[in-house]
C-alpha cells in the first residue's frame, strides 16, 4: 500500500482515542466499503476527505467539471446519519456524475457553460441512488453535449487516461470513467448512445454496463439522441455494476422513454457467436489490438470448450451497416432536433469540431422521408439481429484502436470514427452490452471486449461476462501457486498445481448470500463468488421463526419450484469449519441446480418447516427480506 492510497483520520472516542492511519485503496470497491463501514473502521466522511484530495492531487487530468467539496457533499453525509445501513444497500458510497445528468442545486453544463442550467430535482437515476444511501461527490467532464467516443472534445480540458495521461480517456463519459480508475469514486454514472458507457471503460480497466434501452430512466439527462440514450455505470467490477443496476433499474411513471426490463439471475448463453473474418484495428497501437483480441478469442474459445458451449463465427456486417445510419444517415437529425436551437442562438460557442457535428443535423439531405427509410431499414436490422442473437451472447472488441491526446486533437473525426466501428450499432439494434477487460495490448494500455445481447436477455451477456472475469481470477490464482510452488517437473508439479488451490462450490440462498449479513463468512473463508443460479424445480423454501429470520430450503418428493439462490467456491481447507458452525436445523447436502448437477449447499430439516412460513411462492429470499 503506498502513501498515495492511505488517508489519515483522528479518532476522538472510546474506540482508540488517537491519531491513527487507515489505508483507503485506490481500487474502491462496493463490498468492501460497506465492510469497514459495518466493522466501524472507517467513515463515508473519511473516505470522502480522501477523494477531495485525491481530485486536488490530479486536478491537472480534467477530470471534474464540478469536483468533489466536502461542504457542498456534506448534507449527504448529515442524512446517513437517519438512516439504517440495513435498509440502504449503497448506504454511504460515493459516486460521480456525468455532467449531462442533473444533481439537484448542482449546474448542469453538458460540456459548455454558455448551456449551463442548475436543476431544482435531481435526475430519476441519482434520486433512486441517493435514497439507496450513495453519496454523490460531484460533475465529471465528457465530451460536449455528449457528442464523441474520445474524450477531447471539452472547452473544459480534455480528460487524461487514468494508467497513461499521454493517452485519450474515451469519450464520452471520460471524467466518469477516469474518476473510478483514479480512486475517486466507487462507481460512476455515464451515459451511452453510441458507446460512451463502453468505450471509456476499456481505455481505464474498467467494466461498463450498458442496461437495454429504457430499463434505467433518463429524465433528467440532458438528450443527445433521446430515443437511444442510456445511463450507464462505470466500476471495477461486474458485481459492483449490478448492485447499482439493481438500485435504478425499473419503470419511471414520468419518463416516457422508461419501460420494463428485467434482469434476470446471470446464465450462460446457448452460444458464443465471434465475427467472421478479419476484423480491422487502428492507431498506434493497431498491432498491439489486434494480438490482445486474438488472445481475448482463444480465452473465449477454451472456455467454451471447457462448458460445451458452442462457438459460431457470424458474419457481423449487418452491424455495420445499421452503425453507419447513426452519424451518416438523418439519426444524426436528432441530435440538431435536441440542440439546435442553442446553437443557432449561440454560433461559435460550442467546441468547434462539436458544433460541427450537430450543425450536419441540419442537412436539406435529411428530409422526413430520409428518416422513414431509415426506421424501415432499421427494422429489418432489428429483425436479424435478434434471430442471430437469441440465446446467444456476440463478442466483439470494445474499441478499434487508441491514440494519443496530441494526435486525437490533430485528427478528430476519423480517429473517433475508428474508435466507435465496434460500438456504433448497440442502441440503434435495441441491444445490451457489458464491456469487460481483457488484458493489457501494451504495458499500462488496456484492452477490453463487449459482450452483446438482445434486451430481454441481459442474465446471458452477465453470465458470459462473468465466466470469462473469473478466468482471469484463476488464472491469477493459478499464477500465485506458481511463485511459491517449489521448482518442480512432470507429474509431481502437476500434483503440486492442483493441490495448490483445492475448492468446492457451495450454493447459499439466504443470509450468506451477496448484500447480507453473513456475506462476510463466506468472504471470512476465501469463498468467492461466482453466479446466480437457482434450484431444480424441487424445492420449497421457509422463512424460519429465528432471530433474525433465516430461510430453509427443503427438497420436495413431488412439486416443488425453482428458487433462486447463488453459487460461490471455497476453499476446501475452510469448508470443514464452515460446515461445522453452521447450527441446526440448517446444514449441508446436496442442492440440485436447475441445469441437473448437483453442489453442496444449505438444506434444511424437514421438521423445522412445520409450522413455519411458506415463502415459495416469492421465488428466492432476496424477494422475502429485500436489501
């Protein structure tokens, strides 16, 4: 830990009563906040001194519009103070903000000044994370009016890559996705109409989830193409992502672009579908790309090969073709539709290259009838896409290349134009996306890869994303053995390499689970977690007389239903004393998953279900005791 990731604090209580240091990693994490937080060993006001002077320390990165200031935070922080951590599942984590989302008494620029507005309500998404007890620090920088993919398009410094400031940040949400890598948030909101929630994430080793059209509300988000704008969440890791996503996702009876999408348990799709072909990579870097996607597939395809599941190579060009009507077909008119008149009341105030854009709205060529070609055309894209997609998961890199700021700002429509050829049709297709690491194409120059899906199916591009994350876990696992496995050969370095790490799944499906109390046990004894998953259709489940409640999970000799639970891996030199503590009438048996394999997992006794309630029905106990 080095003295740029500690922050010191002053006790003056019965705990210690003196100056102590506690260390504030830059890597934050959801579970690990609420953690310190529940153990008292650390304070959302601590961490929050720690972020002001972390944004002081790189104010030279362009990172805020608005930065982070303790009086300005501190009214958030006086209201934790009213409420339970029980009932607040983000209680205390700070969060940034897009500048084009608005925070109540905060301005809004959007990328210009001369635009700014200072909003009376807060935006639907940070209303709903606020009353989930995050902290909002601040205004992160983008690309004006949210218009570009590489984070050099602001009157307000272009933002710096959080690994390699020589480098862009991506666009547009470049200051939201910096903030997280840099330390200064837990998570961040961006937005995303062409690949704004995902490009940024790959440049700065982030994850960036990109929910289906409509399933997190955008009142209050200034519009770049209203009819495909999403809000979009920045973290270092999935499970962080969708603790947000389960906080803002839902219907919003006041935003007519809101619908209903659930997401449902992550699984695994029924396919892997890789491009057809030689795909095209740009930049500098092109080389590097190219090896590191390379890599990315064969990973995918070993993984799949390992799972059964099939890999099909597509022929991805109706893609292509249905990215190219966003900026080079009249959907570019939307954008003019949303802001030209502020342009036209105020020519020569937006960022040059900005202004041209949104003044190309304007073409004669744009006419209504172009527009209706255009939706037919996208229709029948639409169609395709998802008989191609359906139960399938699309793998395609996040970025078509990188570049350095310097050579950005001298080139910046076709560099943009590069960086989006991966990104561009998301929307437009009514897709899902969730961009993902994948190692590094030069030291300190991430790559990543975005897994796609149709909406209704965002439980497949998790699950995916989730199973190639967690190869990379092993790995590093497997790489930890290595160094302090003595030098050894043939079969006794395999002996020592297996033995190395010996695990078992273990399925929990209450209190032990992600989010409640005894998550820490499980974390206690090195168990990680690994996906959603839910039972056979087999079981009941009972809410138990106990303080406090505990559910019982008892398998049916007939009936029965699926009831969700998840599934982690241990271990096994912890398994023993864990299985051991656990009190009756609990235990560990056997669980059926709804796939027919069988894991060890908490059972109940048949008899402690006599008497008590029948939560069945409710499908899983994060429906009986919501976070």
């Amino acid at each position: 830990m080095t003295e740029a990731n500690k922050v010191e604090k002053i006790e003056q209580n019965e705990r210690n009563g003196k100056k102590i240091t506690v260390e504030v990693p830059k890597e934050l994490s959801i579970s690990w906040l609420l953690d310190k937080y529940e153990k008292q060993e650390l304070t959302p006001q601590e961490v929050i001194a720690a972020i002001v002077q972390r944004s002081l320390d790189d104010v030279a990165m362009n990172i805020w519009i608005t930065p982070p200031k303790m009086d300005a935070i501190q009214p958030y922080l006086d209201g934790l103070k009213s409420v339970s951590m029980a009932d607040a599942p983000l209680w205390g984590i700070p969060f940034a903000i897009k500048d084009n989302i608005d925070l109540a008494g905060v301005p809004t620029t959007a990328g210009c000044a001369e635009y700014a507005y200072t909003p009376t309500e807060h935006a639907s998404v940070v209303e709903r994370l606020i009353a989930a007890g995050a902290i909002p620090l601040g205004k992160t920088n983008l690309d004006q009016f949210a218009t570009g993919l590489v984070g050099a398009r602001s009157p307000y410094g272009d933002a710096h890559n959080a690994l390699r400031p020589e480098l862009i940040s991506g666009g547009s949400s470049s200051g939201s996705a910096v903030s997280v890598a840099r330390g200064q948030a837990a998570f961040s909101l961006g937005t995303d109409t062409a690949g704004s929630g995902r490009v940024p994430a790959a440049l700065n080793r982030l994850v960036g989830y990109k929910p289906s059209l409509g399933a997190w509300p955008t009142k209050g988000v200034v519009p770049a193409c209203a009819s495909l704008d999403c809000v979009t969440v920045f973290a270092h890791s999935l499970d962080d992502a969708l603790a947000v996503d389960g906080v803002v996702r839902g219907l919003h009876a006041d935003d007519h672009w809101s619908r209903s999408v659930n997401r449902e348990p992550s699984k695994l799709p029924a396919k892997v579908l890789l491009p057809d072909g030689e795909l095209g990579f740009y930049g500098p870097f092109a080389s590097e790309y190219r090896a590191a996607w390379d890599t990315a597939v064969e990973k995918f395809k070993g993984l799949s090969d390992d799972l059964n599941i099939p890999v099909e190579y597509v022929d991805v060009t109706l893609f292509a073709q249905a990215a190219a009507i966003l900026y080079e077909g009249p959907w570019v008119a939307e954008r003019w539709a949303a802001l030209g008149s502020f342009i036209e009341a105020h020519p020569g105030i937006a960022y040059p290259v900005t202004e041209k854009i949104l003044r190309s709205g304007s073409a004669a060529e744009y006419d209504a009838a172009s527009v209706f070609h255009a939706m037919h055309k996208l229709q029948q894209f639409k169609l395709e896409a998802r008989k191609l997609l359906k139960g399938a998961v699309l793998v395609m890199p996040t970025c078509g290349g990188t570049w350095t700021r310097k050579q950005v700002l001298a080139d910046p429509i076709s560099t943009n134009r590069d960086m989006g050829r991966y990104t561009n049709h998301c929307n437009l297709l009514d897709l899902c996306g969730v961009a993902v690491p994948a190692g590094d194409a030069a030291p300190q120059t991430p790559f990543g890869i975005t897994l796609f899906g149709i909406a209704e199916e965002e439980s497949l591009i998790c699950g995916a994303a989730e199973l190639f994350l967690a190869g990379d876990v092993n790995a590093e696992r497997q790489s930890a053995a290595e160094a302090y496995t003595p030098s050894l050969t043939g079969s006794a370095a395999d002996e020592v390499a297996v033995a190395a790490v010996p695990t078992t799944l273990v399925a929990v499906c209450g209190l032990h689970m992600r989010g409640y109390p005894l998550e820490k046990q499980m974390l206690g004894c090195g168990a990680r977690f690994i996906r959603e998953d839910e039972t056979a259709a087999k079981y009941s489940l009972v809410k138990l007389p106990t303080t406090p409640a505990k559910p019982g999970l008892v398998k049916q000799q007939q009936g029965g239903a699926a009831i969700l639970l998840e599934v982690w891996e241990m271990p096994l030199e912890a398994f023993g004393g864990f299985t051991a503590a656990i009190p009756a009438p609990l235990g560990i048996g056997k669980v059926e998953l709804r796939d027919g394999s069988e894991v060890p997992g908490f059972v109940c006794e048949a008899y402690a279900a006599e008497g008590a309630e029948d939560v069945t029905a409710l499908g899983g106990w994060r429906q009986v005791l919501p976070l």
